[in-house]
C-alpha cells in the first residue's frame, strides 16, 4: 500500500472535523483548487508541452504528413489538366469543320474577325488546338494514371502520420497517468483533507480521458489542416492571384467568429467540468452512505440535492454545447461564400481567356479543400477549449505542494534498537489559528502498551498519525531510539510499524490474498496461522468458497465485524516492532471482543503498541494511560492510579460504565420477568466513590466473560450474525 494511501485511509472523525478549520485558514474548497483559472496559452502551451519527449517522432510524423499534403494537394492540378484535356479536345472538334487546316492562332484570328472574342479568348488560352484532333486519350489516360498514383500515395503517407501520432498520444496520457498517480502518493495527507474524493476521481478519470480525446481527435487533425492550408494557399496562388485573394477573404471573417465565439467556449467547458467534479463527488458521497440516507430518511433530501446540481451541470452542458455548435455552421456559411465568389469571378475570367477552365475546376476544389480544415479547425476549437480547461484542472493536480522528500542519506533506527519512542515538545495543528497539541512530552518504554483514551476531537488519532509521519510537526520532535522520525524515510518509519484502523479497509480481492497482505512473503501456513489466532478462521469456514472468497466492493458481502477482523489478522501477520490499534475492535460484538482481547495480547507481546479506545474496558490491562482533552495530555499512569485520583479518566469510565450497569439490570430482568428499578446515579450504592466505579466495571466484566465463556464452542456464530 503506497504511503498516501495508508493516510487517506488514516481519516477520523477529530481529522474530517479539522477539515472546516483548513479550509477557513485559507484551503481551497472541494472543487475550487488553485484559485483563479489559468489562461488559455500558457495552459494549451502546456498541455502540447507534454508531447516533448517524443518530440523527433512527432517531427517525423509531420514530415510524412507534409509529404501527403503535398500530394494530396497537387491532386486537384492533375485532375484541372484532366479537363482540359477533355475540354480541349471536345472544342477541336466543334471547330474542326469550319476551321480546318487552320493553326491555333489563325483560328483566333478568324474567330476575332467574326467577332466571337470570347471563344477566341478561350482558343488562345489552351496550350494545343488543332481543329478537328478530337479528344486526345493517350494524354488522358496518362493524366489519370498520375492522379490516381498522387492520391493513393498521399492518403497511404497521412494514414502513416495519423497512426504514429495516435501511438504517440497514448503513450503521453500513459506517462501523464504514472505522473499523476506517482504526484497523488507524494501530496501530504492534508490535501486530502480538504479535497472531496468525488472531486479527486473526476480529475484523475474524466479530465484525464477528455485530454486523451483532444489529443487523439484534435491534434492529428490539427497538422494536417494546417499542413493543408498551407499547401493549399500556395497552389491557389500558382493559379490566379486574383482568385486566391477572393479565397483569403474568408480568413478575416473566420479570425472573428473564433474571437467572439472561442473565449465563451472555453468559459463554458471551464464551468461544465467543474460541476461534473461535483456532480461526481455528490454521487460518490451519496452511494458510500447510501445505508445512512436510508436510516434517516433523507432520500428526498438527496434527490433534491442532486436534481439541484444536475441542473446546474445541464445548463452549464447545454451553453457549452450550443456555442461549440454553432462554431461549425458560421464556419460553413463563410466557406459558401468564398466557394460562391470564386465560381462567379472565374467564370469571368474563362470567358475572357484569361484562365483555362480545367484551372478553374481546379481551383474550385481548392476553395473546398481551403475552407475544409478551416472549417475542421473551427470544430476542434471548442474540442481543444475542452480539453484544455480539463487540463489546467490536471495541472492543478500536478502543481500541488509535495510533501517533503525524504532526504537520500536519511539515517535509519537502529536494527537492534529496543524500541524506545519519546515525544519530546511537540506542538502541531491543522490551521495556525486554531491550536490542537501544545507542548507535549512523554515516553514509551519497548514493549509497552500505551492507551490513549479521551472525547473525539481530542487529538487520539493525530498523535499516532504524527508518529506516522502523515502530518509534519509544527514543534518539537518525535523519536525511536533516539532518531528523530523525521529524519528517517518514511518508507523505513512505516515499514516498522503495523496499524489497525477504525474503518477496516479491504481492496477487491480473496480473503486470503487480504490477509496476505501485510507480508506479502508470508508462507500459505502463515497466513492460515495468523487467521486462527484472530479468530478469522471460525467465520470463513462457514463462507461457500472459504479463504477464496471473493470480496464484493467494499467487502458488502462479509460483516462489518468480519471485516475488521480481517484486517487485524492482517497486521498480526505483518509482526511489526510497532502496533497502532485505533479503535480496532469497534464493530464486532462484546463477545468477539473479548476473544480479540487475548489475540491482541498475544500479538502486543514483545511490542511497543498504541490503542486507541473508547470501550475503557479494552485498555485496562495497558502499561500506561494517556487520558487527551483539546489536545493535551491531561493524565497518565495506568488504571488504578488514574482511577484513584478520580480525575478525567475516573469520570469517563464512572460515566460509561454506570450506563453499563443499568444495561445489565436490564438484561438479567428480561431473563427473571422482573421490572428493575432504575437509580439514579448519586443514589446507587457506592457510585460516588473509585471503589464504587471498580465495582461497577468488575460486573460489566464478568457480564461479558460470562457472554464469551461458550465462545469457543461458537465458531463464526457472533460474526455471521452480524453479517448482512
């Protein structure tokens, strides 16, 4: 599991609500990251940039492409001498009868003296008359040939250039996406903090795949529309001047509907990914807690919430789409007119003798072939405006502080090190403003169970995160043996240590491969021997395909106890030096708990271990007591003396378990038909006294001893009732 991985996963309640105070310290809000949108160039300019390490490749497809163009573009040339071969050669005929025998110029000189200037202008305009030759096939048919040799070699040279350009675009947004997924686990835990997942997916998936489509639809045609102009442009010329410039009109006309029409485009895309990010972060949020909407009713809340947000993305689609669709009528309507100026003003022009018709011909497919990539690059435009607003959302992504790297001669804890950890001045918050731990100090001897225990919100989860490194310290120094944690590599730091977390986390997969997890070069014995002494291997074996069962998403089809479970055989497996149980045996039963009880125990020995609890009944038997009120450490020792001094901790465990005890009164009257009379907590014998609290907590105690007294009898019985 990568490093940021564990820390997103290392979430608790105290973290999600400093959420709220990062963000009014300045974070950016989910789905608002890096402020102000960058422009357009430097973004685009960028995003091209990303094709740079396959730079001579590319030049290479160009050139090919080029090559193509050019034939592509001499094709229309061939096939105006084509028609004028034909044309030519239908004209001879028609004068063959009165002007036979008659040379070219003598035949427009008669045609002058009968005053028909403009067939005369017509004759003098071709190349060869010969009264009466006929059509010439032998030069047609070498015409032909030729065009039919230009336009497949080009087609074959551009089918070339699209096929490298295409492989150079997938191995870009493959490169992109490792760049991606190595930046997303070097981002601190604290950006996590204040981005929602939904909004994190949808740059990583969605954004990513329309920069693919820009890329791979755009830009290949991009190049070779450009290419096409150009050589476009430069044929029109060879033709006539006069008829290239009626062509080059349209270019102005162009010029201003991409101006008016491309920076609202681009507005509108920038919205429209946007409110998908949310959109998505909304969906995603909505299925995760999909059970809790239902437990409070809060379907029609939701719905609300998301047809609200739904239009929003509608709108913002529908403006987006609209003005990309009108880019490519405007476009077409100003290629209409060139193609209609062209055709008036060079049927003039032959009348006059002053072009051949085959030219005019030519130059009319000219005007198409100008117009179509322009009109191409008008429908790419809105293409790339999209493309581009996903990739500033994706640079933004990339542009994220990093957390600190570890630095290339980081010392290690010493391999024989007893495990000795001292928090010596530490200070640390989520906002500056908004203080959490203050100067706190203590020790953990090796091999020590140390408890942390105090109201959510106190700092439980944060201490041990700090001595995971998922935050950084604002003061002071946490070490083993001696080494700062901060000097050390984090993947040295995190390779000692084993951590069980509150909400289990298990990935698509078997149960055995989960379990395997936590040592991946454990033998098949290891893992089963893990799995037995945490009690995993009681309910799997009531499972249809046993330790090959595949785990549904999000592991739906095991128990919320059989879950976490699971991932303490997981963590027994991976025998750390150091143990972070938080919360680890909040969702099974009393009776499981019990059992877990003793496999903890089992698996603490020889470990320094830190428990993080609420269930004080859990952390009796710990080594030290460290009771955590806004931040600081208001408390240690172990049970008895914390209990004796009837502080903090004597009132949190008066309070939990004095409602322990009515629970149980309770229970023993449904079993005796009895009605209990219920006390009130001042009045009950010996409450107000530590001895009196003891007692209290010895019955609870024996109330789940009795409870698990049979458990060993019960195989997977407390999991599996509490699977579904």
């Amino acid at each position: 599991m990568s490093d940021n991985t564990q820390s997103t996963i290392a979430l608790s309640d105290e973290e999600r609500e400093a959420q709220e105070a990062m963000i009014a310290a300045g974070a950016a809000e989910p789905g608002a990251l890096g402020g102000k949108p960058q422009n357009f160039w430097p973004s685009f300019k960028r995003f091209i940039g990303l094709l740079k390490p396959h730079a001579w490749v590319f030049g290479f497809a160009t050139l090919l492409g080029a090559i193509g163009v050019v034939l592509s573009v001499a094709g229309p040339k061939i096939l105006g001498e084509a028609t004028n071969v034909v044309f030519e050669g239908v004209m001879s005929l028609m004068a063959g009868e009165q002007f036979a025998g008659m040379s070219q110029d003598e035949v427009v000189a008669a045609l002058e003296a009968a005053g028909e200037n403009d067939f005369a202008n017509m004759v003098a305009a071709m190349e060869t008359f010969t009264p009466g030759a006929g059509i010439d096939f032998e030069q047609l048919r070498t015409v032909v040939i030729w065009a039919i040799l230009v336009y497949v070699v080009g087609a074959l040279l551009q089918w070339a250039q699209g096929y490298i350009i295409n492989v150079v675009m997938v191995r870009t947004m493959w490169r992109l996406r490792e760049d991606i997924e190595h930046k997303i686990n070097r981002l601190p835990l604290s950006y996590f903090d204040k981005v929602q997942r939904g909004e994190l997916i949808s740059r990583v998936t969605n954004d990513v795949d329309n920069m693919t489509q820009t890329l791979q639809q755009s830009l290949s045609g991009a190049i070779t529309s450009l290419l096409m102009v150009g050589g476009v442009v430069g044929m029109m010329f060879s033709i006539s001047w006069q008829l290239a410039l009626v062509a080059l009109v349209s270019l102005p006309l162009i010029g201003i509907i991409m101006g008016v029409i491309g920076p609202k485009s681009q507005k509108a895309f920038q919205s429209q990914w946007k409110k998908v990010g949310r959109l998505n972060s909304r969906v995603e949020e909505s299925f995760s807690g999909h059970a809790l909407v239902k437990v409070f009713g809060r379907e029609k809340a939701v719905a609300d919430a998301f047809r609200e947000e739904n239009e929003e993305l509608y709108q913002a689609s529908f403006k987006a789409q609209f003005l990309s669709g009108v880019m490519m009528p405007s476009m077409q309507f100003v290629g209409y007119l060139t193609y209609a100026g062209i055709a008036v003003l060079g049927g003039v022009m032959v009348a006059s003798g002053q072009i051949r018709i085959g030219d005019v011909q030519a130059f009319v497919q000219y005007s198409q072939q100008f117009t179509q990539p322009l009109t191409e690059l008008g429908g790419m435009l809105p293409v790339v405006q999209s493309g581009t607003a996903s990739a500033e959302r994706v640079f933004d992504l990339l542009d994220q502080d990093e957390q600190d790297p570890d630095a290339e001669d980081a010392p290690t804890a010493p391999a024989d090190g007893k495990g000795v950890i001292e928090f010596q001045n530490v200070s640390f918050s989520y906002a500056p403003e908004q203080p959490l731990i203050q100067d706190l100090s203590f020790r953990v001897e090796p091999g020590q169970t140390v408890a942390i225990v105090g109201p959510t919100g106190a700092g439980k989860t944060t201490l041990v995160n700090l001595l995971m490194r998922f935050y950084e310290l604002d003061g002071g120094a946490i070490t083993i043996d001696g080494q700062s944690v901060g000097e050390m590599t984090r993947a040295d730091l995190r390779s000692r240590t084993g951590m069980v977390l509150q909400d289990p986390w298990l990935f698509a997969g078997t149960i055995f491969d989960n379990i395997r997890y936590g040592n991946e070069s454990a033998t098949d014995d290891e893992v089963r021997e893990a799995a037995e002494a945490t009690y995993v291997d009681r309910f799997v074996h009531s499972l249809p395909d046993g330790y090959e069962t595949q785990l549904e998403e999000d592991a739906a089809n095991v128990s919320a106890g059989e879950r976490q479970l699971i991932t303490i055989a997981r963590a027994f497996l991976r025998r750390p030096q150091v143990l972070i149980l938080d919360e680890a045996t909040s969702s099974v039963d009393t009776r499981t708990e019990l059992l877990l009880q003793h496999a903890m125990a089992a698996l603490r020995t020889g470990r320094t271990s830190f428990v993080i609890a609420h269930r004080l009944s859990t952390i009796r038997d710990a080594d030290l007591i460290l009771v955590m009120e806004q931040g600081a450490i208001v408390e240690q020792g172990d049970h008895d003396e914390l209990i004796s001094r009837r502080g903090a901790y004597w009132r949190l465990y008066q309070s939990q378990f004095e409602h322990a005890a009515v629970d149980i009164d309770a229970e023993e009257a449904l079993e005796t038909g009895e009605i209990p009379i219920v006390r009130e907590p001042e009045a009950a014998e010996g409450a107000g006294t530590a001895e009196g609290a003891v007692a209290v907590a010895g019955s609870a105690d024996a109330a789940v001893a009795a409870d698990a007294a049979g458990a060993g009898d019960a195989s997977a019985e407390s999991p599996a009732d509490d699977r579904g």
